[in-house]
C-alpha cells in the first residue's frame, strides 16, 4: 500500500513538471529553432526616423523595406507624397503601395552591420529629412538574449521544488 501510495506522487510530480515544461502552443523558441517560415513571416529589423512633424517607420524583411509615414500631430499616415530613402550612400525612390505604405527593393538591406537611414519625405513643396538607423541584419531579437539564462533559472527552481517536495513526502512517511 506505502509502496502504490509512492508511485502515486511520483507520477503526479513527474505530470507537473511535464506541464511547466512544454513550451506554450505560440512560443517560436530560439532563431535556431523557427523553421523558415516563421523567419520569413517576421520582420527582422526596424528603423524609427521622425521630424518635428512626421515620423517615419521602415521594416525590413529580406530585400524589402515597407515604410510607414505617418503625422506626429495626429499620427494620420502620409500617402500622397513623394518618399526616397538614402541607405549605404545610394537613394532608391519608394513606391506607394495601396495600403498607403511606401515600398522600397535592396539587396543593400541585407548586408551586415547597422546602416544609417535617410528617409527623403517631399509634400508639395515642403521637403522633410528624417534620420534613424537601421540595426544588423543578424542581430537577434531582444526577447532571445537572455533565453539560456532564463532556462537555467527555471531548471534551479525545480529542481528546489522537487527537493522540497521530496524532503516534505519523506516527513509525512516517517510520521507515526
């Protein structure tokens, strides 16, 4: 009876810990670890460039930037303008997409190393220049930095509540 009454707890702690460690249905993991559609769906870099009246967002997924051009006052987006973005020494004119983005096609996006960004923003006659700066293309997401880090604390942390739990099974055995 002692013996089944065990194997009982040992089954329902080895059932806890398996629920604590599988990855919840909507983590990606490591880059390692997405396979290449998850990496294609992703953008891998940003640029925030503003003025004092727009502001400009780029995301980069593989050789194409959209950009977004937006009001600071009202944060209305910009779709009748004239958009070149100046990168790696070289402007290449952005074409207005229908969704009111701006598009723009490089290979110069996919070379290592952060690169400083020009957006050339023309509205009417009034022309505004924004500067950001685009991070490395290899450079990993914020959320990955620490993840082994993160793992070893919770493999401690177990561990800890498994010693706990078997030191505590083992008072409640050796209690008359």
């Amino acid at each position: 009876m002692t013996r089944a009454r065990g194997t009982s707890k040992v089954r329902a702690l080895l059932a806890l810990v398996a629920v604590f460690l599988v990855p919840p249905a909507g983590a990606q993991g490591s880059p390692a670890q997405r396979s290449p559609a998850q990496e294609s769906t992703a953008p891998r870099a940003r640029v925030e460039a503003r003025s004092s009246d727009l502001l400009a967002v780029g995301t980069v997924q593989g050789d194409r930037m959209a950009v977004h051009v937006s009001r600071l006052l009202d944060n209305a987006p910009v779709g009748n303008a004239a958009v070149a973005v100046m990168l790696r020494g070289s402007t290449h004119t952005a074409v207005a997409e229908a969704d009111g983005s701006y598009l723009i096609q490089t290979a110069d996006l996919n070379l290592p190393g952060p690169a400083a960004i020009e957006f050339l923003v023309t509205l009417g006659d009034k022309r505004e220049e924004l500067i950001g700066t685009l991070a490395a293309a290899g450079a990993e997401p914020p959320g990955d930095r620490n993840s082994s880090r993160q793992l070893g604390w919770w493999v401690l942390n177990f561990a800890v509540c498994i010693g706990f739990l078997w030191l505590w099974s083992r008072r409640k055995s050796a209690d008359p």
